[in-house]
C-alpha cells in the first residue's frame, strides 16, 4: 500500500468489513420493485432515444435533425452501456430472476462480447483492483498511471496513447481481454489466443455490420449521414466511457497494491483496498445517471452486485464510516478529476520513481475510530 | 466384431430450412430483438413474445378464502384438455415467482382458481394484489390428469378443499359433451359455505339427472368427518370398478390409494398432487448430496465451507473467479433443493441460478453441472 491511507491491522480491517457488511445487507433488505421500476425507465429511455435517434438521422435532412439524431442515438448508447450492460452484467438485477436483467444472458452494444468482458472485468478487476500485476485494467497496459509500473520510452508519447484509446475504447477494452501479450510471454499458445478472438471477431463483425452497413444502407440516399451520426454516437460513447473510468481509477490519490498483499487477504482488506483504489466524480442525477452510477465508483467496488441507483444513498453511509476511521475518500467533480489524471498521465510519462515502502503498523500507531463502530 | 460404418461427411444445413432462425440470430445481434420486445409490449402485454402470457378479466368471490382469475390468453396460448394445469409468473417484490395452478375450466374458458394457503406467499399476494386488467406469465397446460377418450362411462371424482379445481374443468368438459349422466363427485369440505363453485355443481345436479353430488362437510351433524373408509365404501359400494380421478391434500390422497390398492383396483387411480415434494432441509452441518445433472455423477458435500469449496474437495471443479461473491463466475443452475446464500442471507428454494461460492446446501441438491 502506498502510504497515504493510514494503516489498520487485522482487528481494525475486520470491524470496518463489519459495518460496510452491515451497509450492503441495509440495501439488499430492501430491494424489490422500486429497482425494477428503475433499470425499466432507464431501458424505456435508451429504446426510445434509440429509435429517435436512428429516425432523425435517417429521414431527416437537415442539420438541426443531424445534431439531435446523433445526439440521441449517443444518449442511448451511453445508458445501454453504462447504468444497463455494466450494472446488469454485475449481477445487480439477477435476484429479479427477470430474463432480460440475467447477468449471464445480457450481450451489449459493444464489440467486446458480454461473456469475456465479464470474466475479465468481474473477476479480474474487481477482485484485484488496482494490483500491480494482477489487475490488467490498471493503465489497460498502454499508459502508466503509478510510479509502480516499470518505465519504457514507448511511454513518453502516452498523452497521445491515451487521446487515441479514449476515442477507440470499446476497441481498447476489447483487444485488451484478449491478453494478446500473453502471446508473447507464453502464457498462452496461439491456439487459446485464436479461441478467445473468435467470439470477438464474430461480434465486432456484427457490431461493425449494425453501424456502418445495415442502418446506413437502409435510409438510402442518407446513407453517408446516417454513417456518420452512427460513427459519431460510438466515438462520443467511447470518450464519456473513458473519462469516467479513468476518473474512477486514476487520479491523484488512487492508491496501487503490491502482490504481496493479496497472500491471505482478509474482506477488510480488501474493502480497504476497494475503498483507497477508486474515486469519485461529483455532479447531479445526470451525470449519475450517464455515468452507470460510475460517479460512485468507491460505492460500485465496495458492492459492485448492489443495484447501482442505490449508490448515492449508500455513499452518504460510507462516507461517514471513512471520516470517523480517518480513512481518504477520494471525490472531485468531473474537471477536476480529469485534470487530475492528466497531470498523472504526464508525470508518468517520465521515468519517475516509486516511494520507499513504509514499516509495517503497529497497534498503537493505527488510527482508531472516534466513536466505537456499530456492532454487526 | 462388425466393421465400423464409414463416417459420412457433415452436410451443410440447407439454407431454406434455416432461415426463420438466421433471421432471428440476425436480429438478435443487431439489438433488433429487444427494441421489438420493447414496442410489442407497449402495445399489450399479451404480445410480449419472450412468453405466453394472460390478462386478468375478472376476479371471483368462489367462498371466503378461494378467488377464481378467470384470464385472457395472449396468441401464442395452444389451449388445454380439462383436468391440465398451467405454470403462473407473477413479480412480487420485484421477484418473478412461479406456481402451479389447475385450469378451472373447460377447453374454451381459461381460469385458474387459488385457495388462500395461511403464511403462503403466491396464494396470498394472488388474493391481494391480482386485479382485473393485471397480466401475468404462464406456462403452456400440461400434465396428464385429463380425462381419456372415448370418455369412460361412470367416472368417479374424489376431491377435497382445493383440489376440486380440475375435477371442475372435467365435470364442465363432460356436460358440454353431454356425458355426465353416470359421473360423480364425492367432494369434501369444511363447510357447505366452503364448497367451490357450489351453485354452479348444484345447477349441474338438478340439470344432469344421472350426476351424483356427495359433498362430505366437517361440519355435517351425521357421520366420522372426510373420506373414512367405512363411510366412502358405503357411499360409492362400486368404486373399484370405476374410472377414478383424485385430488387433494396428501393425508386423503393416501388414504384413498390404500383404499383402491386393498381393493385390487389401483389401476383405476388417477392422481393429481397440488404439493411438491418438499426436500427435507436439514442443519447446515449435515452431508448433503449432490447429484450432477451434466455428468450424473452423485458427489457428497461434507465439512466446512461453501458449496464451491465443498465440490472441490468432492473432486468436482466448477468454474470460478473471485471466491467470493462477486464475479459470478461460478453462478450455476440449481435444478433442485434448498440451498442459503451466506452474502445476501436469502433462503433460495426454487430452481434458479445460485453463487456456488457463497451458498450452502440447506438439503440434497441438484446442479446442473
Ligand atoms: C399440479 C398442481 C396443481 C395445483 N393446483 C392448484 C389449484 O388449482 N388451486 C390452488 O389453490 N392450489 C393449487 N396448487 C398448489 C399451488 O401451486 C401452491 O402450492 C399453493 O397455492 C401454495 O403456494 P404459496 O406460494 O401460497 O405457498 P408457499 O409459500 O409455497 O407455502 C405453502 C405452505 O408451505 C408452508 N411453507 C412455506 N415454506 C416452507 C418450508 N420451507 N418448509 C415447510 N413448509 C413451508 C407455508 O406456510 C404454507 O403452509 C397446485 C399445485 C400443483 C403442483
Ligand atoms: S467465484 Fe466469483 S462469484 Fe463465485
């Protein structure tokens, strides 16, 4: 652990698990159709700004239609991926035992295939979010984001890197669960590599097919337009996606974790790593709402299975629960955390170098809570 | 030894034959399917084409605790032969949940009639919450407790409470035919207010001269209360010679099967159960045993841990990731049993898709792995 975050031992980690626990099992009791009624007004609203969308690209003519149809196709894209793929793909809906809210039958529209962005974002990155080594998501291995990461000079141009992967993200975040490196360390044959790309090409195929052949060929002689609203929408979807992952792992304050530290990991711990490894954006409904509820990306780690329209009112908990452990809750509108990973993306495009780690705590050094925590 | 056939070679499938499906892959990977689901729903609920589906038309005061649904099915609805029963979804707290229910009445007519069952979370969420106008989902009829054809001549219908519910679609399926004239119905109630469709089994009495109405009430000044056997053999002497359709509570359920088994005429028994075989759930210490619906293996789950850590031990690997919780890597169809999930604290009772890693068996299970 870097040392900002005051350390807690094993005794400390496990009261603090206790009174997350009990933040987690306050919102489950109470999940039912208010959630529903959620997620369905959301999906109400992308079909329909789908459809808008599409409509006013196709049949309009004039710029004005251009403007509003691309804008909407972009509305629907951003909620079917953030606050309807990502969340149901978690897993946040699947105790509605509702078919088209199943974690494992939802496919979104993006060319990574639903089954193997779910393996490597659900498990890899959830489970050992921002550890060196072992979350592939830290920097999607093409920038460097701590002083951790092992310098090279194909990082000097990542402020570039970064704009181009921004653009092409869904690309990015596909190619990326392939693990194509592993190709080369040998960890996988080409054979594994060849089995993981085929469902990728089939769908991406597919997607590319859906944008940029079918629904251009199909308004005629707005063909071009249609093209480029539909390419605009996927190019807008994928920055916003970027802006809010990278705001959500990286800025300034987002700590990394050695490997070590996952040997025997205890839930505190790995709340405690959850809670210091992410941060925050700041804003109103909207730019929840557009974020997936990814604006409470410290809320989504802790309890990435609870419905994410939940969030705001759990941070509101979860915020009193740090300030009295003395523990940093990393949360900045959007602008500022942008800023934030900008000024990290430059730095680290240098060879900088890590802090020395800290001595080990101990029980008296370790902060204690100002009140006692509530018992579970 | 004889000689292996020569393998033939795989032909492609034929196009034509294909297509309706091709058309809905295509659709489905254009997101085409769910803006149709979409707008077919706004348009009425019964086109959903993810499921049959009905509509609630109206609701029915039968006696003080049982309320018939008389419903409307959507297209895709293939009908029902009397005596068949239907699957209902209905979401209660967000939860899709699922009950069997008799159709009630003949083909023609759908209706399902629900006993309110005291601390039962369909049946009472049914009488509290299911208007008329609602839709819910259903299963297709199915089930084999129909009458056969040619239709026997003097069918025998020993019911009780609840459990008058398919005898009623046969009684309605039988005067249509104009076939009741040697049938009857030995029906037991608590009270004569707590008889199902009593005027209308009575309008059927007075019309049908040939059909016998027995109803045994609890409450009845004369004789030992339900299907004693003394008393049964008294009313119907010719019972083991008849064609005989049973539906009721397990107790009387048994009690007539030992009656019609001591006669030599099972044979004659058709049967209906309203109650699933509960598992026995048992303390969560206890060895559970799992059978492995893909393999058919049968594994035993002993010591400590999940069910995921217990599987492995048992030599059985199913997929996982994160061990705890989050990745739902290891999420798998539980076919049957009881199991309990440590993180959200929920009791899991029915067939549905559990977290191995964090669940543990309450009972002997089924995976479907
Ligand atoms: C083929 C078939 C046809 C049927 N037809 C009809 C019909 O026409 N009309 C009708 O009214 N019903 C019918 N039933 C029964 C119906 O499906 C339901 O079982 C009934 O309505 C009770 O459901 P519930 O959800 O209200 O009760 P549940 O919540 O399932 O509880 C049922 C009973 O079990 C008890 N119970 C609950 N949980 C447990 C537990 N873990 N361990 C032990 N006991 C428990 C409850 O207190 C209650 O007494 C039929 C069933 C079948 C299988
Ligand atoms: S192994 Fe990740 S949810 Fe069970």
């Amino acid at each position: 652990m870097t040392p900002s975050s005051p350390r807690l031992n094993e005794l400390q980690l496990a009261a603090l698990a206790r009174e997350l626990d009990a933040i987690e099992a306050e919102a489950r009791a109470d999940l039912g159709e208010a959630d529903l009624a959620h997620i369905r007004r959301v999906m109400r609203v992308a079909f329909v700004a789908e459809v808008a969308g599409r409509g006013l690209l196709a049949f309009g003519v004039d710029p004005l239609s251009f403007v509003l149809g691309t804008g909407a196709l972009t509305l629907s894209k951003i909620l079917e991926n953030m606050e309807i793929g990502h969340n149901v793909m978690h897993g946040q809906y699947d105790w509605s035992r509702d078919p088209e809210l199943d974690s494992r039958a939802y496919e979104w529209d993006i060319v990574s295939p639903s089954a193997s962005w779910r393996h490597a974002h659900n498990f890899e990155h959830h489970t050992y979010t921002n550890v060196l080594g072992r979350d592939r998501d830290l920097g999607y291995n093409l920038v460097r984001v701590s002083a951790e990461q092992p310098w090279n000079p194909g990082y000097l141009v990542q402020p570039l890197t970064a704009l181009g992967l921004g653009l092409f993200f869904e690309w990015g975040v596909a190619l990326h669960d392939l693990r194509l490196e592993e190709l080369r360390s040998g960890e996988s044959s080409p054979r594994e590599v060849w089995a993981r790309a085929r469902p990728f090409l089939r769908k991406a195929g597919w997607q590319l097919g859906k944008d940029y052949v079918f629904f251009p060929l199909l308004a005629g002689p707005n063909a071009p337009r249609v093209l480029l609203g539909n390419h605009l929408a996927n190019l807008g979807r994928n920055l916003w996606a970027f802006a809010v992952i990278f705001c959500g792992h990286f800025p300034e304050g987002a700590e990394v974790f050695p490997e070590a530290d996952l040997e025997d990991e205890s839930r505190g711990h790995w709340y405690l790593r959850q809670l210091t490894g992410s941060a925050n954006i700041e804003g109103g409904r909207a730019m929840h709402l557009l974020s997936g509820h990814l604006s409470h990306q410290i809320e989504h780690h802790l309890f990435p299975t609870v419905p994410a329209w939940r969030y705001p009112e759990m941070a509101r908990k979860v915020r009193e629960v740090c300030a009295r452990w003395g523990l940093p809750y990393n949360t900045a509108p959007l602008g500022t955390q942008l800023r934030s990973v900008a000024r990290k993306l430059l730095r680290h495009a240098l060879p900088t170098r890590p802090r020395r780690p800290e001595p080990e705590p101990t029980a008296a050094e370790a902060p204690t809570p100002a009140r006692p925590p509530i018992a579970a | 030894m004889t000689s292996p056939l020569p393998r033939l070679p795989r032909l492609p499938p034929l196009p034509w034959l294909s297509a309706r499906d091709r058309l809905a892959d295509a659709a489905r990977r254009l997101f085409l399917d769910r803006q149709a689901r979409f707008w077919l729903r706004a348009l009425d609920p019964l086109l959903d084409p993810s499921g049959l589906r009905a509509r609630v038309r109206r609701v029915v005061e039968e006696t003080a605790d049982v309320r018939t649904f008389v419903l409307e099915p959507g297209p895709g609805w293939r009908g029902h032969r009397a005596g068949q029963h239907t699957t209902i979804e209905v979401p209660i707290d967000g939860v899709l949940t699922r009950r069997c229910y008799s159709i009630s009445r003949a083909p023609g007519a759908l209706a399902i009639t629900v006993k309110r069952v005291p601390g039962g979370r369909v049946s009472g969420w049914l009488h509290d919450h299911l208007h008329a106008g609602a839709v819910i989902g259903l299963s297709p009829a199915a089930g084999d407790f129909v009458l056969p054809e040619p239709l026997p001549p003097r069918p025998l219908f020993l019911t009780a409470g609840s459990g008058i519910t398919p005898a009623l679609a046969m009684l309605e399926e039988l005067a249509r035919r104009d076939a009741l004239g040697g049938a009857t119905l030995v029906h037991h109630a608590r009270s004569r207010e707590d008889v199902i469709a009593r005027g209308w089994l009575e309008g059927l009495a007075r019309e049908h001269a040939g059909f016998r109405l027995v109803p045994l009430l609890d409450d009845a000044p004369d004789g030992p209360p339900g299907f004693e056997p003394q008393r049964f053999r008294a009313l119907v002497p010719d019972f083991a010679e008849r064609a005989t359709f049973l539906c009721g509570p397990p107790g009387l359920m048994t009690r007539v099967e030992a009656l019609y088994a001591s006669a030599g005429a099972s044979g004659r028994l058709r049967r209906e159960r309203f109650v699933a075989a509960r598992p026995a759930v048992s303390a969560p210490s206890a060895a559970a045993r799992v059978r492995l619906a893909r393999s058919g293996q049968t594994v035993t789950l002993e010591g400590p841990g999940s069910l995921l850590e217990q599987l492995e031990r048992a030599g059985v690997r199913p997929e996982h990731g994160c061990r705890m919780g989050i990745c739902l890597s290891c999420r798998c169809e539980k076919l049957a049993g009881v199991t309990r999930d440590h993180d959200t604290g929920a009791t899991s009772e029915e067939p549905e898709p559990i977290r191995l890693c964090v669940s543990t068996a309450c009972s002997d299970l089924e995976l479907d792995l």
